[in-house]
C-alpha cells in the first residue's frame, strides 16, 4: 500500500510537470519499478497510466494551440502520430539500452536551447523561426523517441515549439497536445503487450488527470518569466536524474 500510495503522489506531480513543460514520466518510471515492475514494463506502464492525463490535459488547453508560422498544426498532428507508431514499435523490438545512453544528451541539449532563446539570445538579432523542412524532422525524431521511452519529451517539444516561433505559453498548451496525440498510438500498440500492469495503471491513471488539471490551469495564469526559469531548472534536474540513471547512481 505505501509504494502505491507513492505512485499515487508521483504520478499526480507527474501530471502537473506534463502539463507546465513535460518530464512527468521521469517521476512515474521510478515509482512503477517500486511496485515490482522492471524497466521494460514500468517504461510500457508508464505510457499507458499518462496517457488519459495527457488527453484531458491537452483538451483543457486546446483554445491555445496554434499553428508554427510555415507548418500548420494539422501537419504537427500527423507527424506525431506517425512518429509515435514508429517508436512504439521499436520499443517493442529493440532494448532500452540503446536510448538510455542518448536520452540525457537529449534533454540537456534541449534545456541549453531553451535557456539560449528565453535568456540569451539578443533582441535586436530577430531571428528566422525555424523552417517547416526543419520543423517537420524535429517533430518526427521528437515522436518516435516519444513512443520509445519518452523521459524529457515535453522539455524537447518545447524548444522545438519554441524555436519555430511560438511564445512559451502557446507552445506549452500545443505540445501537450501532441504529446497526447503520439502517445495515443504508442498506447494502441501497447494494449496488446502483457507488460501493461493495469492495477498501475489506474491508479496512476486517476492521479495524473487530476495533476494535469492542476497544471492546465497553472499555465494559463503563471508569468512567462517565472513559466521559463521553472522550465529550465525542471529541463537541468531532469537531465541531471537521466545522468544518474543511466550511470547505475
């Protein structure tokens, strides 16, 4: 009862982090593995158990979705569910460990760029949004790392969004949505596997809607600034966590 008690928690910050600017699965991986899970499943459960999170999430901010300047969002919408087929699929057939050693590069890579373009980067310089061509392969590697393992996504959506020529908050409530929208396939894919544990899924499930909730609502209404730092030292911490994963710490 107490290391469900601790999913319970986990997953309901794991639902408000989602929501503001990703990472939810990093606090949901651990606390699965808690309840006798190993990795393999408690990365499959995990999926599943935030995928309704993500779902109301992403409706509740749905008014401020957007289109990037030269990519429409329908065509995001489409190359998330392709990617996110894609590397649910690779998931199944190919170890975790090829990812675990790229997955910490990648959030702090992204968490660099963020920080760069909210902090750094000079007003006068007014640079060109990223390109649709650009835009179309970030979101489509973005996907299909997505489906695979998906620690950091949100971080990584994020600087993408951002990057192409959305505002924070615009960006925040578009990938949340797409974030829905590719782990929806991978969570099709996944309802066929005997590693999906459905005790943990509900109640990580119950926990992480009403910790999305929370978050949707704290987006729309946190200073940007602040919405950005939060951001940055979530993208530093969860980068530094993935280290320590990854080196058996």
């Amino acid at each position: 009862m107490i290391t469900f008690a601790v999913l319970f928690i986990a997953a309901f910050c794991a639902g408000v982090q989602n929501a503001l600017a990703g990472g939810g699965s990093f606090l949901t991986f651990p606390a699965l593995m808690l309840t006798g899970l190993d990795a393999r499943a408690a990365n499959i459960t995990s999926t599943v158990a935030l995928f309704p999170g993500q779902i109301t999430t992403g409706f509740a901010g749905r008014k401020n979705i957007s289109d990037l300047p030269q990519l429409s969002f329908k065509a995001l919408f489409i190359i998330s569910l392709i990617g996110g087929v894609l590397g649910a699929i690779l998931l199944l057939i190919t170890p975790v460990s090829v990812f675990e050693f790229l997955v910490p590069w990648l959030v702090l890579f992204a968490t660099l760029v963020f920080l760069w373009g909210s902090f750094f980067r000079k007003i006068h310089e007014n640079p060109k949004p990223l390109g649709p061509l650009k835009a179309i392969m970030a979101q489509f590697a973005i996907s299909i790392y997505g489906g695979y393992f998906g620690g950091g996504i949100g971080i990584l959506m994020l600087a993408a969004l951002t990057i192409a020529g959305l505002d924070v908050r615009t960006a925040g409530a578009t990938k949340n949505v797409l974030g829905g929208v590719m782990n929806a396939s991978a969570v099709l894919i996944f309802l066929f596997s005997s590693d999906v544990a459905w005790t943990q899924v509900m109640v990580a499930s119950i926990a992480s809607i009403a910790g999305g909730q929370v978050g949707a609502y704290a987006l729309k209404r946190v200073n940007e600034k602040r919405l950005r730092i939060c951001i940055i030292i979530l993208g530093f911490g969860l980068a530094i966590g993935l280290f320590l994963k990854a080196h058996g710490s």
